[in-house]
C-alpha cells in the first residue's frame, strides 16, 4: 500500500527479522524478557523496565532439538527450543513461562536446565478459571511475579503500572480500531501488512508501536467485496496465511489467534488496585482450551464473535499435535454447524513447508462459500 507510512515498512521488516538479528533493534535502557504466552500479563513486565519479547516461532532449520523433544511437539515449542540451542535466544535476559499446556511446562524445564538464559519465571496460572480460589491464588501469583521482577528486573510502583496499564489499553483501543477498519474495508491494509502490523507490536518497544498505530489511515476504502471469514487457532499472525486466504477471494472480518483478537479480551480495569485488575481479567474472559471458564463459555465465545463479526465460514488455523485446541474442535466444530456455519480445518507444522495443497483447500472452501 502506497499510503502506509515509512514506519509501518520499517516494523513489518522488523517483524520479519530472525531472532539473531534482534540485538540491535532492542530499546535503549530496557530488559529483554522474553514469553510466549497472553496469561503473561505483558503490563507488569513493561512497568518494571523490562521489554516485553513474545517468542513466536519463526521458521527455523532444526538440527538440534530432535535430541531433547518428540516430534509430537508443536511448531513453536521446536522452534523456539531450537532457537535456543543456537544460541539465536542470547540476547534475553529473561524468560517468562505460564502454565498452559503439558508441553511448554516441560519446555520450562528444558530452559532452565539449559541455563543460557540468566533469569527464569514459572507463572502458575490456575487452570480452573470458574473457581472462586482462583482469583485470590492469581492475585498472589502476580504479587509473587512482582516480588521477582523487582529482585532481578526493577521496582514495579504502583503508578508504574498504572501507566503500563493505560499504555497498553491505548494499544488494544488502536488495534481493535485497526480490525474494525479491516472488517469495513479489507482493501486498506492488506492481510500480509495486516499480519506483520499485529506481529510487529510484540517485538517493538509499545510506545513506538503506539505512535505506529496512531499513524495509520483513519477512513476505511468502500465496502468488503470478499466472502468475510473468521479466523481461529493457537497460531500466531502468519502473512503467509493471511495472504494465502485473500488471494483465494476471501478476507478476515475477525480471529481469535493466539497473537490477534485474544489481545483485545485483556482490557483492563483503571480504577482499582492494579494488581486485582490484571488477575480479575483473565476470569472474565477465554482465552484459549489450556483453560477452564466453565463447559459452554468456549462454544458462546466462537458463535457470538463469529455472528457479529458476519462471517460466512470459519477457518480452523491450528499447529499440529497441540493437544488443548485439538480436543476444543469437535465440540466447535458440532457449534458451528447447528448454526449452519461452514468450517475448513487447516493443520500447520513447520510454517516453511510447502503450502500448495493447502492453498487448493483455501481455494475451493471460499468458492463453496461464496455458491452460498
């Protein structure tokens, strides 16, 4: 797009770059730390002067990970293994992981055991979110992460995390006019600068990534010719997909990718303790199958946002041998056809492999959609 301004291109290269490049795009007088996970309240990171580095894996030539996890491991948890191994991950000076999947929990363990990376954090989300324990459990879980990051990071006043707060509530405001933007009028922003956008702003100091969002087209270009689709899956925002489905005729109204539209759920309260605030949002809202919000809150959330968003089909975006969204799927997918909702189930292991049958399978299910 000739109207995206020069920064936009300068962030979606720096979204494109491999973790060895990464040392000389860091921000001056802030901590590298590094996570993988939303249930990471990216908040208290940023308010103790860390940057907040989400890890998610890039395409990477494994030569070294075969020797410490099954090939029954998904993409990101290999990748990110192997980017260790090599030594991409020396810049961090910190990790942080959530309990979520059986997988990373013992990829934490293989971190640490590895010890190339000075600090390590196991945040214990609890699993069980419709529990009235669990909000006093994660208020002291995150008063135990706060201790931490001020013993090896630095102080987490009150009025920092205030701000961080307020600043990333900023982010999500721009980012959910960003995705409404896209609903109107696809052909703003296209769905690989689309991807890189949302990628860029986990790899980018936040209050640059404020100023990018704040320069971006504010009208929207006519109406959405294409057949609307919604987007779901533990992927993170890939341009390679985005394009792939596109170029098939279709564009994505909405997601609920690990990366994308989840983010806009973590709004958060700025009128009581913070601490209570950051614990009090992940219970009111899903974020993904690791956890327990009750036995339909998964189903209600995939059919409200589908509806509203008015798509016509839905596109299952999932990496392989992830167990957790795996086991979702029947149940959503059983939703959304007692809603006469088609779907497509796309499985993904290392995003580099070849992508021509799934781009037939893209194709005809936007033709199916767009006979209906």
């Amino acid at each position: 797009m000739e109207n995206i301004p020069p920064l936009i291109r300068e962030l979606e290269r720096i979204a494109s770059l491999e973790y060895k490049d990464f040392r000389s795009h860091l921000p001056e007088g802030r901590i590298p730390v590094g996570f993988f996970c939303p249930y990471v309240p990216e908040e208290m990171l940023h308010a103790a002067g860390a940057f907040p580095f989400r890890l998610m894996g890039p395409p990477i030539k494994m030569s070294r990970v075969q020797a410490h996890l099954p090939p029954n491991c998904c993409h990101l948890a290999k990748s990110s293994l192997e980017s260790l191994l090599q030594g991409e991950l020396d810049f961090l000076k910190g990790i942080i992981f959530s309990n979520t999947c059986d997988v990373m929990q013992g990829l934490s363990d293989i971190f640490a055991f590895q010890k190339r990376i000075p600090l390590q954090f196991n945040l214990m989300i609890p699993t069980n979110l419709s529990s009235e324990r669990s909000l006093p459990y994660l208020k002291e879980e995150f008063r135990r992460f706060k201790d931490f990051l001020e013993t090896n990071v630095g102080g987490v006043t009150r009025e920092s995390l205030v701000g961080s707060i307020q600043l990333f509530n900023q982010i999500r405001e721009k980012v959910q006019r960003l995705y409404q933007l896209r609903r109107t009028g696809p052909g703003l922003i296209s769905g690989s600068d689309f991807a890189h956008i949302i990628r860029a702003g986990y790899l980018t100091d936040r209050e640059r990534y404020l100023v990018l969002l704040n320069e971006l087209p504010q009208g929207h270009a006519g109406t959405n010719e294409h057949v609307p689709v919604y987007l779901i899956g533990n992927m993170i925002h890939s341009p390679s997909y985005f394009e792939m489905i596109e170029e098939a005729g279709a564009s994505i109204v909405y997601d609920n990718l690990c990366s994308g539209a989840r983010f806009l759920r973590l709004m958060t309260r700025e009128d009581i303790d913070p601490i209570d605030a950051l614990a009090e949002r992940y219970l009111s809202s899903f974020l993904c199958p690791a956890k327990h919000g009750g036995p339909t809150v998964h189903l209600e959330t995939l059919i409200q946002e589908v509806e509203e968003s008015g798509a016509k089909g839905v596109i299952f975006l999932f990496y392989k041998y992830c167990e957790p969204h795996y086991f979702d799927y029947p149940d959503l997918k059983k939703a959304l056809e007692a809603k006469l909702i088609p779907s497509l189930l796309l499985e993904v292991d290392d995003p580099a492999t070849s992508q021509g049958q799934m781009k037939i399978r893209i194709q005809a299910f936007v033709e199916m959609l767009g006979a209906l």
